[in-house]
C-alpha cells in the first residue's frame, strides 16, 4: 500500500530510506492523478520489499511541494539515496513508471 507523506515526515519516509522511493505528487481535484493513483497501489504492492511508494497530496504539503518545484500534476519523483533519480510529469502507462523504477533497483 502506498504510505502517505506530508512535510513533516518527507525527510524521515523518503529521504532516509534504504530503499528506492516513488513519490506521486498528486491533488484531489485532478482528473489526470486520479488515473495515475491506481497505477501506484499496484506498483506499491508488487515492488513491496524492494521499494517504497508514496503519495504527496500538493494541497495539503506546500513545503515539499515548492522545494521540488512541483509545477505540473501528476508528477512521480523516484528517489535513491536520497536523492533524485529520475521524474515523470503527466499520466502515462503503467510500464514507464515500472521502467524507471526497475533501473534503481
């Protein structure tokens, strides 16, 4: 299941960990990031153990949101050590997220 992460626990959840991380910036109100949610719950459960998922409501995390320069919505950040490793702006297939993802791992 992708966890939630907000400004207080983004360091903590995604930045400390030792595993990859894809992060889904999303919003309620967008119709695009509705069709990406689901494409994450799957990922989230068939990378378990192997990379974490997560999900950034903008609205509600404008800390995260502006120091990642979040512009456009849906975009997904991965994240190795750390850092950033690579992004995805837009509603694409499920393979271009599994692409990327499986390049960190």
């Amino acid at each position: 299941m992708a966890i939630e992460v907000n400004d207080n626990n983004f360091d903590d959840l995604v930045l400390k960990s030792d595993k990859p991380v894809v992060v889904d910036f999303w919003a309620e109100w967008c119709g695009p990031c509705r069709m990406v949610g689901p494409i994450m719950e799957e990922i989230s459960h068939e990378y378990e153990g192997r990379a974490l998922v997560a999900k950034c409501d903008v609205d509600s995390c404008p800390g995260v949101s502006a120091k990642y320069s979040i512009r456009n919505i849906p975009t997904v950040l991965f994240f190795k050590d750390g850092k950033i490793a690579d992004k995805q702006v837009g509603a694409v297939p499920k393979n271009n997220f599994v692409v990327k993802l499986n390049a960190l791992i």
